[in-house]
C-alpha cells in the first residue's frame, strides 16, 4: 500500500497533478522506497531478500558463518554455497533488464560461482592445515583470512557468469530523454566491469577487519572468562561492518552510468547527436 502510494505521488509530480501541500521532503520519500523495492527496467517489485536493502539483514548471518574459526571442510562448503545463492540471487535480481535472460544463464552463473568459491576455499584450508611451520595460533588467524579471496574471486564469476547474456545480446544505451538510441555490448562490459569491481571491494571490510577486531577482542580477560559473548559479538562486528561497507562500495559507480558516444559502437555514434548517453549498470 505503501509502495503504491509512493508511486501515485511520484506520477503526479512528473503529469503536474500534485495535490498541494506535498513537500519535497515527501517526494524524495516516495523516490527513496521506489527506487529500493522498483526494478528500473522491469517496473517490478525485486523479491525482499534480494534487494540492495536487504543484503545486509539477510546476508549477515551468512558473513558470520564464514568467519567462525576452526572451519570443517563441510562448513566451509556448507557457508561458501550460501553465500554465494545468496549473491547469485541478488546479482540476478538487480542485473540490467532491458533484455531477457535465459533460465540456463542463471544456473550457469550460479554453478560456477559456487564451484569456484567452495573450490578455493576448500584448497586454501588444505594448504594452511599442511603449512607443519605454522604455529596453531597463527593457523587460526589466517584460516579466518580465508573466505576474503574465495568470496571476491567467486564474486567476479558470479557476475560475469549471471550477466554473461548481457555481453553477447547488448543493453539499451539512452539519450537525454530517456529514449532508445540502441543496444550496445561496449556499454554492457563497461556495465559489468563496474558491478564485479564493487563486488571486490564489498567483502574486502567485511573479511578482513572482523578477523582482526576478533582476535585482538578474544584476548581480553572478560571475553576468555565469558566465552558466550564471543558469538554475539562476532555477530555485531560483523553486522556493523557489513552496514558500513556496503553504500561505499555500491557508491562508487552510480547505477545510471555514462558513456561517451565516441566509445560506443559506430552504428550507434551514428544514430544520436549526444555526445554522452546513459546506461542502467545494475546494482
């Protein structure tokens, strides 16, 4: 209900039929929770879970899984194949739209994002549990080093492999007024390029400064006396760090990218005047 009278409001700025009284405040509102539940190209609602907004809340215990210590190999499988649903999903949900995708692409991304992850992962902990020079403290700490390489490596594969349609169909490059000057496959690897490049800054906070806070916390006195408060703390580190690194990372590209035309296919220089046209990069 909510949505819909967001969306009502926003049709009546943009036809001149606004009731008075509305403010700009309540405009930015209504633009703020449409432009998180609303694909831009689909026009639909993108499923709770998969949302930018709900990648912290329904990640989180996902990244809290992947850094407990003293990881089996099935946990390690068990967390890295959750995660890497989960970000299949999202990557999927919040692709450009502006041409359909095959069921098959979307399970060929998701088999090779998982195989890759679990693949690391899992040859990593084998090579530091037969690192014999290393001591068991230090075997602990790097072994929560870990999930970083394998989550950044899985996530380029994720999003090369779950847009990979993109690359070989083009997206829809706009003019000034929002229309359709043609369908461009620079302007989907420039698109692409962008979204795996925050997927590898994202987890570089999330893996690698919970470790360090956690193990500097563990050798507090009251922490060895209360080891119960380790997991909900873990937990808030996490959480926090998840919050923080995630808007720095979706921001460094804006989801409506530019390109100049002089980049772009000559067919496509040839059918506008503008000099720079937009692209939807996905989230």
């Amino acid at each position: 209900k909510k949505l819909k009278e967001c969306i009502k409001l926003l049709d009546d700025y943009k036809y001149s039929t606004l009731p008075p009284g509305v403010s700009a405040d309540q405009l930015w509102e209504a633009q703020k929770i449409k432009q998180a539940i609303i694909h831009p190209d689909t026009g639909e609602k993108i499923f709770m879970p998969f949302r930018m907004s709900g990648y912290v809340p329904f990640g989180t215990p996902i990244v809290i899984g992947l850094l407990l210590p003293n990881q089996t190999v099935m946990s390690t499988i068990i967390w890295q194949w959750l995660n890497q649903s989960h970000n299949a999903c999202v990557n999927y949900a919040n692709r450009n739209a502006t041409k359909p995708s095959p069921t098959s692409k979307f399970l060929q991304g998701y088999i090779g994002a998982v195989t890759t992850a679990v693949s690391i992962a899992v040859g990593l902990n084998a090579l530091i549990q037969k690192a014999n020079k290393l001591s068991p403290s230090t075997r602990v700490i790097i072994q929560r080093f870990v999930p970083f390489p394998a989550v950044a490596s899985a996530n380029i594969c994720n999003v090369a492999l779950m847009r990979h349609n993109e690359l070989s169909e083009g997206i829809d490059v706009l003019d000034n007024n929002g229309s359709v000057v043609g369908s461009s496959k620079i302007a989907a690897r420039h698109a692409i390029m962008e979204t795996a490049f925050t997927r590898v800054v994202l987890p570089m906070p999330i893996f690698v400064l919970p470790p360090i806070i956690m193990s500097y916390l563990e050798r507090l006195q009251f922490l060895q006396r209360n080891r119960r408060l380790l997991l909900p703390i873990h937990s808030v580190v996490c959480l926090v760090t998840f919050g923080l690194s995630l808007p720095v990372a979706i921001s460094l590209f804006p989801q409506m990218s530019q390109i100049e035309v002089s980049c772009l296919e000559p067919e496509i220089a040839m059918a506008t005047d503008c000099r720079v046209l937009t692209y939807n990069k996905g989230l």
